[in-house]
C-alpha cells in the first residue's frame, strides 16, 4: 500500500484507535489508562514520569513509588550494597537506598535495631553518624552524640561523674565534684586509681582519698597502713623518706 494517498493511510490508522479504545470501553476488565499509561522501565515501582531516573531501579521517588508494583528483579537487588535485599528492607521497615537507615553509623546488616538511632552493635564506626545523629542526644547528658564518647552512656568512663560535668570522660582517674560514688560502675570501684593497693571501692568504704596513695601522709601507703587516717600510726612498711 505505500502507492496509497496519505488521506488513506491517516484514515486507517484513526480506525483503528477508534477500534481499540471501543474495545476497552466495552470491556471493564480492560483499564485503557493504567494498561496504556503507568510505564515503569526499571521496575522499581515509581512510574517513569515522576521517576529522577528511569533507568536505575535504585534511583526512585520514595513518595510516587508503589511497593505494589515493583518487579521481582528490583526486590532481589540491594541498592544500598548493605548485604540486605530490597525486598527484605521493605519488610524490616528499613530504607532500600540508605546502608544506614538510623543513621547511627551501624550498617543495617549489623545493627540490631536498624530503626532505632541510639540502639547499635558494636560494628559501629565512629564519626559516620548522620548529620541528625551527631547533634541528638542518646544518654540525655547534655553531650551531643558526635562528640559523646560514649553516646548510649552519660557516664563514658564509669567513675560517677556525668559526661556533661567530666573534666575528661575517657579517663575513669579524673573527674569533678560532681562525682556520685554511688554511680560508679563496679569496675571502676574494682580499679585503684592511686596504686596504693586499695580499690576504689575500698577506699570509699575505708574512708581514704581514692587519688591519694597516703591519704594520712605517714609514709605508709594506705594499703598497708594499718590506720591510714591516722598519721601516728602506721605499719613497718612505713618509708620516712616518703612521709
């Protein structure tokens, strides 16, 4: 037919949409604008038009995207290269495209509340959180989380005194006045901060100052000290050079 004037050619093509749109018309198992119009090229469920691009399946639009549309390939991929599937982050309520949904620095795979920011293992990697993350607070002591060394705990170094009010929070040797002995953690009461053979703990119950090794300045250490409170007594391990 190519010798045929154009008028014939147009007049048959308009035909035969005249045709299929009666077809569907006269067919309510048949839906002309969702057969016709919904086209998703990389199955990822966000239909091409208001998809940022059509040819990435894990480069969507998380508000236009129909969980109920996605194709069987797209929910065995792992967008997020996390070793989670898609299909088993829309499960867990966690995101496709974000390796670390909390944003606590633990991936995914390893976290063991994804969906909660100030619960992780300990594959955490420092300084990763998200920008969200690093200015909260998980333990409430005043110390935002990126620059808590401890976030989860508002006592890092265990010795009693809050992080927010520790000269230095890494060191269970140094703290301020603020120190509630009774907040201290049992390794901290197990540990002796002075070397004098008492734990801290014993200190503290003894009375002797935990930072001072001859709390009573005899020249005898106070764990060998038979009344380190009372510098006229002392035992034979007493050293006058150290009194």
């Amino acid at each position: 037919m190519k010798n045929c004037p154009n008028q014939l050619l147009i007049g048959l093509l308009m035909v035969g949409i005249m045709n299929s749109t009666n077809l569907f018309a006269n067919n309510t198992n048949l839906n002309l604008s969702n057969t016709l119009l919904f086209v998703d090229v990389d199955g990822d469920g966000d239909p091409s038009e208001t998809d940022p691009d059509d040819n990435d399946p894990c480069v969507y639009n998380p508000s236009t995207q129909v969980i109920g549309d996605v194709t069987a390939v797209w929910l065995a991929l792992d967008c997020d290269g996390d070793t989670v599937i898609n299909e088993d982050e829309i499960n867990a309520g966690t995101d496709p495209r974000d390796d670390d949904t909390d944003g606590d620095g633990d991936a995914d795979n390893t976290d063991t509340d994804p969906l909660n920011n100030c619960v992780y293992s300990e594959n955490r990697v420092e300084g990763v959180g998200s920008p969200a993350w690093n200015i909260s607070d998980c333990d409430g002591d005043g110390v935002p989380n990126g620059e808590d060394t401890n976030p989860v705990s508002d006592d890092a170094d265990g010795d009693g005194d809050k992080d927010a009010t520790d000269p230095d929070d890494t060191d269970p040797c140094i703290y301020s006045v603020n120190r509630v002995a009774a907040d201290a953690t049992e390794e901290w009461n197990n540990s002796d901060c002075d070397n004098d053979g008492l734990s801290n703990g014993d200190e503290i119950a003894a009375g002797t100052e935990i930072l001072i090794p001859d709390t009573d300045g005899d020249g005898d250490l106070d764990g060998t000290d038979t009344d380190p409170l009372d510098n006229c007594v002392y035992s034979e391990s007493q050293d006058p050079a150290n009194a």
